[in-house]
C-alpha cells in the first residue's frame, strides 16, 4: 500500500506535444532496451515512454531498421524516444532526419554515459563537460526537428551545485523540452545511494518537466524518490530487465488503484524474451544480447548466479536455452519476486 501522503498527484506531463501518460519512462541502456525487453515490458503495460538503446549519430543514416538491433521494433513499442550519441554538430541533422523517417517520438541526447570508448569520441559525459560544443550540438538538434527534445545527465563529476545550476539552465534556454536526471555523479557506480533529493534541485530552478532515475526498485522506492526529488516522473532502467512488471505495479501503485497484481511466471518470460531475440534479431546479434538480459533477470532466484553462469558459457541460443530450462525446473518454486516489489 501506498502512504496516504503519496506524492505522486500528477497523472502525466508534458513532452512537447505528447502527453507521457503514466509518467514512467524506460531508461536507454545499452544492450538491453532493445525490441525483445520492450516488447516483453509492453505485455504488462504501465510506460508512459519507451526508450531505445543509444545510438551513434554518426551511423544510425546508415543502418537498416529491418536488420538492425538499434532500430528493429514492434507497433507495440509506442511511443519510442531515440536517444542519440553525438561527438559533433555535424552528425546532427542527418541523424535526426533519419529518425524522423523512422517514425520517432521523442529524441533524446546522452549526456551522462561515462564510458572510456564513449568519452575518447567526445560524446555523452565528454560533451557535457564542454560548454562550447555542448551548446553547439544542443542548439543544432533544436533547430532540426520540432519533435520533443530531451537530455539525459547525470550530477556532474563532483556536487557543484553552481555548475550544476548553469548547466541546467543553459539546456533549458536552448529548448529542451523534459530531462531525465540519473542521481549520481559522473563515475559513482549503482551501488551508489542516488542522491534524489539533489537531483530534486533542478525542480527549484528549471520550468520543464524533470524526471528522475536512479536506485528505483519498488513501489517504495518510487514514493520515497518522489517525496525527495518533487519530480514530474520517473525514469526506471535495470530494474526493468530484472522485473519487466515493474511498470505496472509502480503506476497502479501510485495512482491508488487497487488492480490485480500482474501473474508472473518467469519462464514464460524468459523464453518470450528468446523467442523476441530469435524472431526479430540477426543470429550473431542474439546471444549478447541474451546474455546482458540473463545477468540481470538471473537476480529473481537466490542462486540466480547459477543461471547467470551457465548462459554466459553458452555459444548458441538453443544451449542457452536449454541450460535456462534446467535451471527453472530445479529452482521452482524459490522465485524471489512473484508479484510486485
């Protein structure tokens, strides 16, 4: 149950002319917010706004939606926002005209991922830290698309709240319409509390929508981010590949309706997931992907590692299945999470 006090009294927000409805957004992550997580998300319903995983502005013109695992999606996974990857203004619009061919909802540009392959190409963190180029890129994707424009961030490399500040009303100036807030800094790992209540600032001083992500696992965990941040919504990423439900719950949950729990059963889920893979995906791009999504939904069992282990040892997705069917048979019954968090 939810306090009386929930915060959550708003039903939706605004993303330019879409109106997020619930406001749950799918976190863009790489290797996982692909068709077959997003479709298996879908079946429980609950999200407001589908993410895909990044892409690099300077490929996706080139890439063909019907072969590639960026692009490849089902007319259930709607409304889908874009997030783009860009080192330099000049990969800007062919990349957006691109994704307004594909029929985007929303783009969204990474400014928080902090990887050292993502950094040396001076994109996501690299460009946040760049005020010049930062400004440059922002301003060209305005001016290229009318679509709803979004940025995701994180804190900064260490709580400066005046830098902070400015950077967040220089993205507002140029035209951003929402931003999603990943609460911690720069180069904190997940097992790092997220600072909500610091995130939350931006609700001070900003007059757009800001939705925020990081550390949401529950039903709680979303009431207690809410209560700290005053966000407009929340944005929910590993959790997601662990408990696909997870949407459902936490709308039904915040909304005070009294639905019936989602029936979960977990191998159906994960063959669904392999059949997505099987169906949709190229054959050398399907067991990566299979393994990424295992190392997460794996965390459902006590002995999850087990599972985990043994599809990250398998070669095709036949192996990977059948070891996965061994373990399920085994371990029934000692499910972690059956219903909602």
């Amino acid at each position: 149950m939810v306090p009386e006090s929930s915060p959550m009294t708003k039903e939706s927000f605004r993303l330019g002319n879409l109106e997020i409805r619930p406001p749950l957004v799918l976190a863009p992550m790489a290797g996982l917010t692909h068709s077959a997580l997003r479709s298996i998300i879908a079946q429980f319903g609950g999200v407001g706004l589908y993410s895909t995983e990044m892409l690099s502005a300077k490929s996706i013109p080139f890439e063909n939606p019907e072969k590639s695992p960026y692009l490849i999606r089902t007319a259930r996974e709607t409304p889908l926002s874009y997030q783009l990857l860009v080192g330099q203004a000049s990969h800007v619009r062919p990349a957006v005209e691109r994704l307004e061919e594909l029929g985007a909802a929303a783009i969204d540009l990474n400014l928080g991922c902090g990887a050292p392959k993502v950094r040396k190409l001076g994109c996501g963190i690299a460009l946040w830290e760049d005020e010049d180029r930062l400004k440059e890129v922002v301003w060209k994707i305005r001016v290229s698309t009318d679509l709803p424009f979004t940025a995701k961030i994180r804190l900064g490399p260490c709580l400066d709240r005046a830098m902070f500040r400015r950077r967040l009303l220089l993205l507002e100036a140029l035209g951003l319409d929402a931003l999603y807030i990943h609460a911690r800094l720069d180069r904190e790992p997940f097992s790092r509390k997220p600072r909500w209540e610091w995130a939350g600032l931006a609700k001070q001083w900003l007059g757009i929508p800001i939705i925020i992500n990081g550390g949401i696992f529950s039903l709680e965990d979303a009431t207690r981010c809410l209560a700290q941040s005053n966000a407009d919504g929340l944005m929910i990423g590993r959790a997601a590949a662990i408990m696909p439900w997870i949407f459902s719950c936490i709308a039904s949950g915040l909304s005070g309706l009294s639905s019936p729990p989602p029936q979960i059963d977990l191998p159906a889920i994960y063959h669904s997931f392999c059949h997505g893979l099987i169906s949709r995906f190229p054959q050398e791009r399907r067991i990566g992907r299979l393994k990424e999504f295992t190392h997460y939904f794996s965390r459902n069992y006590p002995f999850g590692n087990r599972l985990a282990m043994a599809v990250q040892g398998s070669t095709s997705m036949s192996e990977a299945m059948e070891k996965a069917d061994r373990f399920f048979e085994k371990n029934r019954g000692t499910e972690r999470f059956k219903g909602c968090p």
